[in-house]
C-alpha cells in the first residue's frame, strides 16, 4: 500500500534515518532518506509531488539553511523540521519560515505520521492550485492585446459604454470582445472571470473620473 | 750558656723577677702582631733579655766563672713561641742591644760578644723552628706528643747545636780558658736547664695565666698556696739549709718529688712549671752559696751534678704534667659533649627514644616522647615498640629496625603511630645508631606530621572538589548537546519498535526486516548507555586513576561528548592525528575534561555569522616536551592583557562563567608534569596548547 507523495528524509544520525525510513515505511509511505542536506539536492526532483523531513542540526548545511535555500529557488516543498534540541528560537524561525511542523525527537509515531500527512496534503495542494492557476494563466495568454484591455476593465466592474470611451471605440464592438473573451476562457459567469482573472494576475483598470 | 766564661759579680736574686713580665702580656695581643703591639714585645724581650743576662751573671759558682742558668736564649725561645713568625725578626734585633749592654759590662772582646749573639739566636730560631714544625697546633704543655717535642727540639738538639757553634767560636776568637768540649758540655748543660725551666713557665703563664688564676675558686687557690708553701719549705730545707753537701743523706734528694707530683696532678703544666721553676731556683741558689746536697768538690762539678739532677727530675715531671693534662681535657671534652647532647634528647621539641639494638627495648625516652605516647618513663623503660603496640603497621617497625641495624640510621622514614589511647598519628622518623655506655643503641627521632598531612589531604580534596564542580558546570553548559545525545538513540529505538508493531499489524510480516529492527533498537540502546557511561564517569567524584592513555583517544572522546553542541553551533571540525604517537599517564575522566574545555572555549569563540569562522582544527603531534594536543579557532583571537590573566582563577570573560575552566585545566596538567598554554594564531584565532609528557613504555 503506497499513498501518494513522497517522503524527502534528510537526518545526519544514519540510526534515526533508518528507524524513520522503516517507520513511514510501515505506514505506506514511499522515502527517500538522505544523510546531508547536500546529498538531498544533488538527488531532488522539484517536481515530484511529496514533503520533506528535515533535522535541523547537521554538519554542513543544516536544516533551516536548506528550507532557506529551497526557498529562494523557488521550490515550494512543504517541510516538517525534526531536532533533538527542541529549543524554541530555532523552532520559531522555522515556523515563520513556512514549516508544517516541528517536532523534538523523540516523538511518538501517530505525531509524526500526522505531520507528515498534512505536510504531503500541503504539498499536494499547492500543486493542485498551482495547475489551475497555469490553466487560466494560459487561456489569459491567448487573448489579443485587445481582449485583455477589455478583460481589464470587465474585471474593474466597469460598464460597456465606459469601457468604449475609455478605449475610444464603441459599445457595440466592446459586447463583441467580451462574448469573446468569456468564450476563450470558458467563463460561465462573469463571477468566474472575476476569479480566473485574479487567479492569472490580471490587474483590474479603474474607472476613469467622468465629467458630468 | 753563651758565654762560657763569665767573671761578673753575683746580683741580687730578686733580679731573677723579670721573667715574670712576660706572664701579663697578652698572648693573643703579641700573636696579632700589629706594629704598637709588635714594638712592645720588642722592647719587653729586649728587657727580659738583659735582666736575664744579669740573673746569669748572678748564678754563677765561684771562684769558678761559668753561669749555671744562662737565661737569656730560653727567654727569646719563649717569646719567639708566643709570636707570630712575620714578628720574629724584629724581636730577635731588639735583643741585639741587650745583648750588648748585659756583655759589654763585663769587659768581653766585641768580637766575642757579637759571636754569643750569634750563637743565643740561633739556638732560639733552632728550636722555635723545630717546635713550630712538628707541633700541630701552638705549643702550651698540655699534649704529651708536644712536650716530647719540646724536650726533643727546644731542649736537646738547639743547645747541643749552637753549643759546638758557640764552642766554636770562643775557640776561633780565643778568648777564654777550657777546651772546646770541655765548653760545649758546659754551655750544654746550662741552656738545656734553663730551657726546661723558663721555657714552659713563661709560655704556660703567657698563655692565659691571669685569666685561669681569676677563674679558680677560693680552695683551689688555698690549695695552690698551701703547694707553694710546702714546695718552698721543702726547697728551701733541703737546698738552702744544709752546709756540706757530703753529709746529706741522698734519700733527702726526692723530698721535692712528691711535691712536683702534686703540682702536675692537681695544677697541670702551668703549676707543675711554676713549681720546677721556684725548686731549680733555690737549688742553684743554694748550690751557689755553697749550700745543699751539691756542694760536694769543686764548683764545675757541683754545677754539674745539680743541673744533671734537675734535668732528670724536671722532664718526666713536665711528660708527666701534660699527660695528666691532656687525659684531663679529653675527658672534660666527652663529658661536655655528653652534656650537650643530653640537653639535646631532653629539651628537643620531637619525642626521641633510645633504643637497644639488641632487643628494641627503649632506655630512655624525653618529655615530649612521652606525651607523644602517653606513656610515662617509668612505664617504658626496658619495653620494646612491639610490646607498647607503637607502630600501627607492625611491617614498618620492621623494615625501620632493620634498616637502623644494616645503615646505621634512617632517614625521613614516614609510619603510622599509636599512642597509648589508641589514637593514630602519622610521624616521620628518623634515627641514627649510637653507643650508649658502651651499649649499641640508636637514638630515634618522631616528627609529628599528622596536623601537616590532615592539611595536605584537605588541601587535595578541597582542589579534587573544585575540580569536580567545574567538571560538572562544564557539563551543565553542555546539557542541551547531551540531551541530543541522547535523544538520537532514544528517536532510533522508539521509531524502529513502532515501526515493527505497524508491521505486525500489517499481517505482513517480513521476518527479515524485524530481526534488522530488533538489532537495530540493541545497537541503539548500547549507544544511549554509552552515553550514559560516559556522562555518568564525568559526574562522579572519583579517586585519581593513573594509567596510560593515548592522545588522539582523548581527543576522539572529548569529540564524541562535544558533538552535539559542535553540531549545534554548526561548527566544522578538523583533525590532524598523529600516529605512532608514545603514551601519556594521566587520569582519563580528568584530561578529558581539559580537553572538553578547551573544545567548549574554542566553539563558544566562534560565531557562525563570521564567514569561514567556524572552523576548529584539532592536532595531535610528537614535540620535544612530550605529546601536544593544539586546539586552534577561527574566533576574534585573546587581546594582549588578557592573555596573561586568562589561566587566573575567576577571571571570565563569558556571563554565564564561573572563571575556573581554565584555571582548573591548568591545575590539572600541571599535576600531570605537563603545561597548558595559548597562543594566537597568525592569521585570526587563537590556539590552546596542551603538553604532556610521553611514555615510551607500553602503548595504551
């Protein structure tokens, strides 16, 4: 019985690798355990789906230098920080930086493997979010310069006739862009073009100040 | 008798007086010799010279013109002996014109008088040469060798020389009548007795005599004048009373003997010379007066057989005199030294014994020795240590007397003692071997050093217990890496035995895999008892535990027990282990904490926002002082001033720091034989040193 995700182990004490490694193991979990911070980055594929278990104090590049570091690559893998010091400063920092979990060895199984879970949902949630977000970001692309205009201003809750003078053309030619564009993006509401919209990062154009 | 004929009237006898001049001078003033004291000597001698002359020219017989008591050689005789060489040669010059002055009276040729000259000195250079020469120490008639010597030298041979020289010289001037033997016996005869007489009175009185006269008692002075007296009335009746000397019956002769014999038993040298001096006095008085048991047929004869009788009775007496006084002497010398000794044994702040070395029984024993043991004299006298139960350990009562036996005495030998109580005491003795009353004994010496080694042994366990706190505060720094430590194993066990119930609750049961966790969770718990063996070893206050170690050992150890906190501050270790390295002796919990120390000073040193400033070298080498253990940081390095106080005890510079770390260290290596130092490193950092003596016997 294999579950989704896999578990990134990475501990300098090959005893603790072992015993973790057997223990997610006997929990259906697939491991792969790595005994420095730098051994996991020759070997780490960002795009497999699975969260990450790290001990803090290591030789070399310890724990949180490597959530830092994976950070500011870009990889956004859920971690759960495991230490036989368990003091609270570091435990802190490794929180505001993003961790799902800290845990101070020894720790019982059922705590461990929940923290591991709700690491590998994160994990499996961001993913999730962001393949919707590459969706929509790809039909926002396939709109023409003009269509974006115009989704713009649809999306800053503007009216047809405004968007048209806003744009210098007529209302008439606006409804025809914006049949098109809730077509391309397979819009169903003008509700659910609001969200695409802010999904992909479209950025709403206010309305214009209007004379009387 | 210099002068071999002398034709000057016979002088007053209270002349003769002036020899006792030289008794108040003071002996040590003329030995000193310095010039006010050398020209006084001078001019006394000059003057004893020519009143000396005179009492020679008074004691000669007539018709017959020769002198019987030719003083004037023995009295320059005596002086030289008194002076100190460098002198002798102005005394001799101041003589000449005495000499001059006495001879020119009596109408002798200039030649002849200048030539007696000649001869006199040389026979007192002959036998003050001679005396100075073979006597070990200034003559004073009071060893038996010394007056052989005397009598030898001053006596015999330089009369019996310068008289062929002074014969000689009467015959080559030839002035005078008699043959030159006829002279030399004559001239002969006359300074052997003058020197016999003048001589050792002159030199026994000059020598301290005054000071011995002010020393004596009121009966020892009764005594003496009851000598003299006698000594005076027997000369006098037997020498100066009788008219024809033929009718004496000879036996009269020894009267003066036992006199003589009292003076040198009773008076030593000084009275027994005093005493031949006032006898051969009257005797040539008499003799001159035609008195007494000589005046038997013509005067050369008479003077010869009184000069022969007097020499006869005078010298045993004088051997007989120093003899007594010199057994005298020796015995006053023992019983002084016995003396002092005894105030010694008695008044000796340590308890002294005496002991017999046939049995070890204790003859004597002194006050302190008493309340040492609680046993009074009376109690001990004639019982040996064994039967008082002294020694606490009976194989040191042994091995002490057997040692006394074999050498002769002891030295700094430490025993446990027992007094009478029961009470233990830690003494230091000391013995040596003597004969008391004939009897083979050593006299042995207690030093109480029980006070001393109770303040030895607090000493040792007040450091022992400071060296254990800051052993314990060292670990209390080290408490959050140790929890790791131990939290590693325990992560281990626990994760490994859950996993092994998930898989039993699988049905899935891979036997292989549980017999892998199971060994697993065994090496695991060896590792964590490990742990807390080791951490169990640096808490506990042990005994000092010598025993050769090796240094990369050490230094592995004290890495293991760092190695969380290392990890923790992110600290990159480096070693550089020598091999072949010999092994150091040393108490292992004890360097261990030395180099766990110096480990937590160097990562605490370092800060992990410096780059590159985390890095700690570890270097085992073999240098001259022994093995060397370097720990070197990558921190801000020691200032100047600091350098020196950093070994002083609470001196810190951290604000959780007791200050004693270092100090500790120190202390520890140094009771090692070894040395601990520090020194910055050339680039950033600073490194702790740490020498230890190898041992090339047996590798740890």
């Amino acid at each position: 019985m294999t579950r989704g995700g896999t578990v990134y182990l990475v501990d300098d004490d090959p005893g603790v690798l072992r015993a973790l490694t057997r223990l997610l193991r006997s929990s259906g979990r697939e491991v792969q355990a790595f005994a420095s911070s730098e051994a996991f980055l020759t070997a780490h594929d960002p795009a497999a789906p699975g969260c990450l278990v790290l001990d803090v104090a290591m030789p070399g590049k310890n724990g949180l230098e490597l959530q830092r570091d994976l950070a500011a690559a870009g990889v956004d893998r859920a971690v759960v920080f495991i230490t036989g010091y368990g003091d609270i400063p570091t435990s802190v920092r490794a929180m505001k930086a993003g961790a799902v979990d800290f845990l101070s060895k020894p720790f019982e199984d059922s705590q461990f493997l929940a923290a591991v879970e709700a690491a590998i949902d994160r994990d499996l949630d961001s993913r999730r979010s962001s393949g919707e977000r590459r969706a929509v970001e790809q039909k926002v692309a396939s709109l023409t310069s003009r269509e974006r205009q115009v989704l713009e201003h649809v999306v800053a809750g503007q009216l047809n006739k405004h968007i048209a003078a806003d744009l210098g053309t007529v209302e008439k030619t606006v409804k025809v862009h914006r049949g098109r564009i809730m077509r391309k993006m397979g819009a169903g509401s003008l509700a659910e073009l609001v969200r695409m919209a802010d999904l992909a990062g479209v950025r709403p154009t206010p309305a214009q100040p209007r004379a009387a | 008798m210099s002068q071999g004929t002398r034709t000057s009237p016979p002088s007053n006898i209270g002349r003769v007086l002036p020899v006792s001049w030289l008794g108040p001078a003071s002996p040590k003033r003329w030995l000193v010799g310095r010039a006010p004291d050398g020209w006084r000597a001078a001019l006394l001698v000059a003057t004893a010279y020519y009143l000396g002359a005179k009492v020679g020219f008074a004691f000669t017989f007539q018709p017959h013109p020769i002198s019987t008591l030719w003083l004037p050689n023995s009295l320059l005789l005596a002086a030289l002996l008194l002076s100190p060489v460098s002198s002798w040669r102005l005394l001799v010059a101041a003589t000449l014109p005495a000499h001059l002055a006495a001879e020119l009276q009596s109408g002798v040729p200039l030649a002849m008088v200048l030539g007696w000259f000649a001869s006199n000195s040389t026979e007192a250079l002959i036998g003050a040469v001679c005396i100075r020469r073979f006597c070990a120490a200034p003559l004073r008639f009071d060893s038996f060798r010394d007056v052989g010597v005397f009598l030898v030298f001053g006596t015999f041979l330089a009369p019996l020389l310068s008289s062929f020289f002074d014969a000689a010289l009467v015959a080559a001037i030839g002035w005078g009548q008699g043959s030159y033997w006829q002279l030399v016996r004559l001239r002969f005869l006359s300074n052997v007795l003058a020197a016999l007489i003048v001589v050792p009175f002159i030199v026994t009185w000059a020598s301290g005599g005054l000071a011995a006269v002010r020393g004596t008692l009121s009966r020892e002075r009764a005594e003496a004048a009851l000598l003299a007296s006698c000594v005076l009335a027997v000369g006098i009746a037997i020498f100066d009373r009788q008219d024809a000397g033929s009718g004496t019956p000879p036996a009269l002769l020894y009267a003066p003997l036992p006199f003589l014999l009292w003076a040198a038993a009773r008076f030593g040298p000084r009275g027994t010379s005093t005493a031949i001096l006032v006898l051969v006095l009257l005797a040539i008085w008499g003799a001159a007066h035609g008195q007494g048991p000589f005046v038997t047929s013509s005067p050369e004869e008479n003077a010869r057989s009184a000069q022969l009788f007097l020499i006869a009775v005078s010298v045993p007496i004088l051997l007989l005199a120093a003899a007594l006084e010199e057994r005298r002497k020796a015995k006053d010398a023992l019983a002084g030294s016995e003396e002092r000794l005894a105030t010694a044994f008695r008044s000796s702040p340590d308890p002294m014994a005496i002991v017999r070395l046939a049995d070890g029984a204790i003859l004597d024993a002194n006050a302190r020795w008493e309340v040492m043991f609680g046993y009074s004299l009376d109690e001990t006298a004639g019982r040996s240590a064994e039967d008082l139960n002294l020694y606490v350990n009976d194989e040191d009562r042994k091995a002490s007397f057997e040692r006394i036996a074999k050498h002769g005495g002891i030295r700094d030998f430490e025993v446990d003692v027992r007094d009478r109580a029961g009470t233990v005491r830690q003494a230091v003795l000391a013995a040596e071997t003597v004969a008391v009353g004939g009897v083979p004994c050593y006299i042995g010496t207690f030093h109480d050093v029980t006070a001393q080694r109770r303040g030895e042994r607090e000493a040792k366990e007040q450091s022992k217990q400071l060296t254990h706190l800051t052993r314990v505060a060292l670990l209390g720094q080290l408490s959050g890496a140790l929890a790791h430590e131990l939290n590693q194993p325990l992560t281990a066990i626990l994760s490994n035995a859950q996993a092994a119930q998930h898989f039993l609750a699988t049905d899935r049961i891979d036997l292989g895999e549980l017999r892998e966790i199971l060994g697993d969770i065994v090496a695991e718990d060896q590792r964590a008892s490990e742990v807390i063996r080791r951490l169990r070893t640096l808490f506990k206050q042990g005994e000092t535990q010598v025993q050769p170690l090796d240094a990369n050992d050490l230094v592995r150890e004290a890495l293991a027990l760092a190695h969380g906190d290392l990890i923790a501050r992110n600290i990159e270790v480096v070693t550089e282990l020598a091999s072949d390295l010999p092994a150091v002796k040393g108490d292992r919990v004890q360097m261990n904490q030395v180099l766990l120390n110096l480990l937590v000073n160097a990562s605490e040193a370092m800060s992990p926002n410096e780059p590159g400033g985390c890095e700690l070298t570890i270097t085992t080498a073999l240098t001259a002082e022994g093995v060397q253990v370097s720990v070197a940081d990558r921190g801000p390095g020691i200032p100047e001033d600091r350098q020196r106080r950093l070994f002083e005890p609470f001196f810190t510079t951290k604000p959780q720091g007791l200050g004693l770390g270092l100090s500790i260290s120190r202390a520890i290596v140094t009771a090692h034989g070894g040395r601990l130092w520090s020194t910055n490193n050339p680039d950033r950092g600073a490194t702790f040193h740490l020498a230890l003596p190898g041992h090339a016997e047996g590798r740890p």
